[in-house]
C-alpha cells in the first residue's frame, strides 16, 4: 500500500491514480467496525472486472461446506463416508479381558501364577495385571506389564536392537498382536512367557462373536486337582529290632515309639502264659535241654529261660528277651507274631530258626484256655486234656498207695500246711514243678536224690530250713529216691 500511494502520488492525472487503486485484488482488505475487524467483501476482481453476486442458496452453502476437501497434490484419496466414527472414538473405554495362568512349575522354585491380560481396542495396546491372593507372600504391585503394543513377529536383525533403552517401532516389528490372537484355550507368548488363556468376560465373547463369527467361547477349568496319594513303599526290614520300631525311621525324621494298645495293657496287665518246651536239634547235646516260654499277654511278647544244670556243659539262663516272635510263613511287609493260640501241648514253635516242641504248662495257661476257649482249636484244648489226664493219673495213685502204706499221711499234711504258711511268698513256687517234671520224663514223680538237690538248689529252695528237712525227709523213698509230688504240694498255692 505503501508504494501504491508513492505511485498515486507521482501520477500526474487523477484518473490515473483511481485506475491503478483499482487494478489490484483487494480480497484480503479489512474493515474495521465498532473496533472489531470485520471482511470486506470484494465487489471488483484483478483488472477492474466487477465481481457478480453470489446467488447461491443457504442450504447450497451447508453442502458446500460439509465436503471434504480435495487434495491439491499427491495421488487423490477416497472420502470418507458420511457416517465415518474415528478408531479412537469408536472404541473408546471398550477393553477385552482375558484371564490367563502362567505355569513354571518346570523351573526351581516354579509355581502357576493367575494373570488379566487386558487388550485396548481403541490402540491395540495390551496390559497384563497380576492377580494377588491375601497372604500370598508377594509384593502387591498391580502390574506384570504396562500397557503398551505387543510385538508377534521382529525382523531377522532385531536381536541387536537396544530394547531396554529404546522403544520398538515399526521399523523393528513385522507383525504386532492383534483381536484375533487371543483365543479362550490356547497359549500366548508374550515377551518370552507363555500365557495360557483359560478364560474372558461377557464383553470379549460379544465381541469375538460379533467381529469373528466365533461362537460362545468355553471357559477351561484351570484349577489344581489334587495329585493321587503315593504308596509309602518301605525299606527291606534289615532284621534290627522290631518290625514297627524299624518302620519309624521311615515316617518321620525324629522316630516315636509305635502307638500301643492301652486299654489291652489295662487288661492283661501281669498276666503271662508259661509253657515247657524241648528244643529239636540234630545236635545230640542239645536233645536233653529243656526251656521255659513265658507269652505276656500285653504286649504280646515272648521271653525264653533256660534252667541252669550242673555239669551240662550249658550255661542256662536267659535265652531269649522279650520280643515278638514272627511266624515263619509271614512277610516282612506284613508280619503275622505268634498269639496265645498258637502255644498248646504238641505245638512246634520257630523262633528265629530254631525250633521248640511244647511238652507242658502250668496251672494258669488251662484256666485260661477254658476261659477262652474260642481263641482255640478244638486239637489244642483236647490236647491240654489229654495231658491233665495223664498228669493226675500217677499222682491219685501214688497218693492212695501212700494212704494205705504210710500211716504217717496226717503228719505230712500239717507238715506241708506250715511250710505253706511259712514260706507263702517264695519266687521259686510258680516253676518248682515245671523243674522237676523235666528230668521226670516216665512222669513216675519220683527223682534222683543228687538231681533233687540240684534243682533245689537251682531254684533256690530252702534246704537248709528244718520244716523242709523235715519234708524231704518223708519225702524220700530209699536212699536215692525223692518223692517231688508232695514235695511239690508244699509249695503250690
């Protein structure tokens, strides 16, 4: 303007100067009105020409401006359509959640760990959130990955790439995960774990079956089922101790004692089985040995003695302690242990290899056969029969040949009640006759004047004291037979 007012200026003639005002396109001249700037509309063009007005329609005006622009360069584009929503609008606040288990039982330490994996439709961004239990023992931070675009396939150099420093771009990735690759029942790689989807919302199987065509998607059940017990199998028993106590050092790493009957304890408290038994054996110095079983009731265990003779060339004793016994055709898994029915006159007991042949018992073992008579066989009680029978024959006709002959008989009965009287509380009463029915094997109820003081001795029988002098000396039958029947009575209950 300024140097179209120097020209106007110069110009001689006034026509002139209002020629060249006009000669220009005044389009972009503004007016001022009220302080604001307002436009001026053009009425004359470039040249002078007068612009003709505009005679189009409001309604052609609102068309005009709802079009789309046309580019002035390039290859041209299709519009869009009129009802054309952007990506980001469309699909604003609109997120498939899938619930995934990541398993590394496989690794050390491994366990299966629940995850959400959320996918962002709106930028096909994926978020995966830790899913925390209480008293887990983790740290509550609520995101395994931030939300951001998951790379599927790289190109062949991206190994060198600098991931931790700088962010992946298109330049690096191939292909980026998609809608279509999260599929309820198959497993995802993301970032080098695997994710297996066994789960969504209502909203993502909408979507899938909507946008996909894929029917309604199953929910897997993902849960641990408990693994079927595993047989403890045990160890070999090694012979060392019982089979129970050797068992413990398998269940635990501080071994208890076994667990025991109490109320059978409570029951059978001091209540023992004694039997004699004869050992067979080819050795013929072990023929004449003789052993006494005690079976305590209570424990179900068995203990063997041996009577000590003089001059045997044996030292007796203790020959076994208490133990329980397993029987021969029993396995180690499943020990079957000698009971009390198992001991009658005739039984063949093996203990540990050897073998005893039951020939008698006391006076406690029949009572308690008849009390429990069902634990027996009938060839076992008919045997203790036989035997009582046999036993009570010699003695009632000694005792009548003695009544007859003797007439000494009374004087032996008070002798033998004051000795009973005297002598109520000796140890040696319960095996005196057991002792002397050994060495008595023709049951005559006579013995060898020496054996009688042996065993005597043995058991420690008062010999010494002068009512038992006195007895044995009624007792004698000659000078080198004892008669041990009343002998014996002396000392019984």
């Amino acid at each position: 303007m300024a140097m179209l007012s120097q020209i106007c200026w110069l110009a001689p003639d006034a026509s002139v100067r209002q020629s060249l005002k006009t000669a220009f396109h005044r389009s972009q001249t503004l007016g001022y009105r009220n302080g604001y700037a307002i436009v001026r509309r053009p009425t004359v063009g470039i040249g002078g020409d007068r612009l003709q007005v505009n005679q189009l329609s409001q309604a052609e005006l609102d068309e005009l401006a709802n079009k789309a622009p046309v580019l002035t360069y390039g290859q041209p584009k299709q519009a869009p359509p009129a009802d054309f929503i952007p990506a980001h609008v469309a699909f604003d606040k609109k997120v498939l959640r899938f619930y995934a288990t990541w398993d590394d039982t496989d690794s050390m330490f491994g366990e299966c760990r629940n995850y959400i994996i959320h996918y962002y439709l709106m930028d096909d961004t994926v978020e995966i959130r830790e899913v925390h239990e209480r008293n887990d023992g983790r740290d509550p931070f609520p995101l395994l990955m931030n939300r951001q675009r998951m790379p599927k396939v790289l190109v062949e150099n991206s190994k060198n790439f600098p991931r931790c420093v700088l962010e992946i771009s298109d330049q690096e990735v191939l292909e980026w995960y998609t809608a279509k690759d999260f599929i309820v029942g198959k497993p995802l790689t993301i970032l080098g774990r695997t994710f297996f989807i066994y789960d969504c919302d209502p909203f993502t199987r909408q979507y899938y079956k909507e946008k996909f065509g894929i029917p309604d998607l199953p929910r897997i059940d993902v849960s641990k089922q408990e693994p079927p017990p595993v047989k403890q199998e045990l160890p070999p028993y090694n012979g060392f101790g019982l089979f129970e106590d050797s068992a413990q050092n398998c269940f635990v790493l501080i071994p208890k004692a076994p667990k025991t009957n109490v109320i059978k304890m409570l029951l059978h408290d001091n209540k023992v089985l004694r039997y004699l038994a004869a050992l067979e054996s080819p050795i013929p110095e072990d023929k004449g040995r003789r052993f006494i079983f005690s079976y305590f009731l209570a424990t179900d265990m068995i203990s063997i003695f041996e009577p000590p003779v003089r001059n045997s060339g044996i030292i007796g004793g203790k020959y076994l302690g208490r133990t329980k016994v397993v029987k021969p055709n029993s396995t180690a898994d499943n020990p079957i242990y000698y009971g009390p029915s198992d001991f009658y006159i005739g039984a063949v007991v093996e203990v540990f290899g050897h073998r005893f042949v039951i020939l008698d018992t006391d006076e406690y073992v029949l009572k308690y056969m008849e009390s429990n008579a069902a634990q027996y066989t009938p060839e076992a009680l008919s045997s203790i029969q036989n035997h009582i029978r046999k036993q009570e024959a010699p003695a009632s006709k000694l005792d009548n040949k003695q009544t007859e002959e003797d007439p000494g008989v009374q004087e032996m009965e008070a002798l033998i009640d004051k000795i009973q009287k005297q002598l109520k509380d000796h140890s040696c009463k319960d095996n005196i006759r057991e002792a002397f029915q050994v060495y008595d094997k023709e049951a005559s109820g006579y013995v060898d004047r020496e054996m009688f003081f042996k065993i005597c001795e043995s058991l420690n029988v008062p010999i010494d004291d002068s009512l038992v002098k006195e007895l044995i000396r009624m007792c004698s039958h000659g000078e080198a037979k004892i008669d041990y029947y009343n002998f014996v009575r002396a000392f019984a209950n």
